[in-house]
C-alpha cells in the first residue's frame, strides 16, 4: 500500500479553503497511486485551542455541515485521515476520521491531551482500520509521548501508526523540539515494530512557526523520506504487507 503523508499550511476557521487543500494534495495523490493519504491535527478547522474558537467551529460527525465535506471528497481515490474538531452533545474532541469515497469508516480521538488541550474530552478507544491489505490506527501528536498509545493500536494488529501533528510553536520552543519529535516516534517504531507517518503544518503565525516534521520512519526507527523543513508538500512511501519486503521503486 502506498501512503502519503502532507505538510499543508496552517488554515484557521475556513472549512472551505481546508477542503480545497485536501482536494489539491489529493489529485496529486492520485496521480501517483497513493492508497491513504494523511492530513495535519485538526487541519479541517484549524488547531486553536480557545473556547471561541472550538465552540465555534466544531461540529458532530453526522452533521449537515460534516455531510457537506463528505460530498466535496466523494471522487476523491485515496482514503483520507482528516484531523478535525468533532461536536457530540457538550463535549469536544481532538479527532482523526478517516474517509473513503466520501463515507466516515470511522475516527479516532485523541486520548493524551496537553494542559493546554483541557477543553477537549479525552478519547477512550483505538480502533484499526484495513486498507490495501494493510491495518494502521492512529495516535495524534502528543500521544506519541505515551508507549501504551502505540502499543494499544499495535495490540490490533496494526503494521502501521499514523500521527496527524500540528507543531506550531513559538519559535525558540520549535527549533529546541525540532529534533526530537522524531527521537521519541523513532522509539513507538521500534518498540511496536511498526511503520509510523506524521502529517503536520508549516509556516509562521504571530511569534510561532511551524517546522514539522512531515515523515515517514520504518519499523527500526529510521527516517526514510521527509518533506523539507518549512516546504508545503507531500512525501510517499510503499508500505509492505506483513512478512514481505517493500517493492523496488
């Protein structure tokens, strides 16, 4: 299975301008035969963590609005893990739903949260999903700090991890993790003997920027393609099926 994995520009509050990104890395994607694509932290809306903001951009999943985004990725091919801001009752979630031919096949929510993060409930499940002979489920950015995340998703049988991040820091903090993130995915790799693929955003917003990274890591914790540091782009990589070796390219 081929999986890509984007390194989009932040979008704040503009559902619209975020699907048409999907949609642009997405005839890409197809172009190059990619089977599952992958999207930043809550890009759908936009990651920013005020009551204004998630109260007001949230919506559930079986919503006219999320209906509506549904419609504009329905003839998209790859299947998309779109990260979002989900509404169900009162509470908010940070949550990753993955997308095929414009149908919800399902969402993960983020169950490590930040201090920042406290207006989010925290998810309580990891599900896995199948495709293309493959099963990957999902952790989100700071749940990668937590062995038993990856290791619940590794416990379903999963080969890969994927991890929609959003690392827009101030910029003395995002230079002092830029080198480490990888460090701490290389470990979850390793220990779960998985494939692992973030999706993060890049650029600058106030005293913050964003420096990824987007990337692939192979089950012994290396990096084996990234978008560059600051670009807007998308990088692929050939995934086995378990017990075979990747394909010549």
């Amino acid at each position: 299975m081929r999986i890509g994995v984007c390194q989009t520009p932040e979008i704040l509050g503009n559902v619209d301008a975020a699907v048409e990104v999907v949609q642009h890395f997405a005839e890409r994607a197809a172009a190059e035969e990619v089977d599952l694509l992958v999207f930043p932290e809550c890009f759908l809306q936009g990651y920013l963590v005020t009551e204004q903001h998630v109260h007001g951009q949230a919506f559930e999943l079986g919503s006219a609005e999320f209906d509506r985004v549904l419609g504009r990725v329905k003839d998209l091919r790859p299947v998309l893990v779109l990260g979002m801001i989900e509404r169900t009752g009162h509470r908010y979630y940070n949550t990753a739903a993955v997308i095929e031919d414009g149908r919800l096949l399902g969402r993960y929510r983020k169950t490590f949260l930040t201090s920042g993060e406290s207006i989010f409930a925290r998810g309580d499940d990891y599900p896995v999903f199948d495709v293309g002979g493959i099963r990957f489920g999902i952790n989100i950015c700071y749940d990668a700090q937590f062995p038993e995340a990856a290791a619940a998703v590794a416990a379903g049988g999963a080969s890969v991890l994927l991890l929609p991040a959003q690392n827009m820091m101030r910029r003395e903090k995002a230079i002092w993790w830029q080198g480490r993130h990888n460090e701490i995915r290389a470990h979850r790799a390793r220990e779960n003997n998985m494939w692992l693929a973030s999706a993060d955003v890049t650029g600058k917003r106030d005293d913050r920027v964003g420096l990824g990274p987007t990337c692939f890591l192979s089950p012994s914790g290396d990096v084996t393609a990234q978008v560059p540091i600051g670009e807007i782009g998308m990088v692929t990589a050939d995934i086995p099926r378990p017990g075979r070796r990747p394909p010549e390219r």
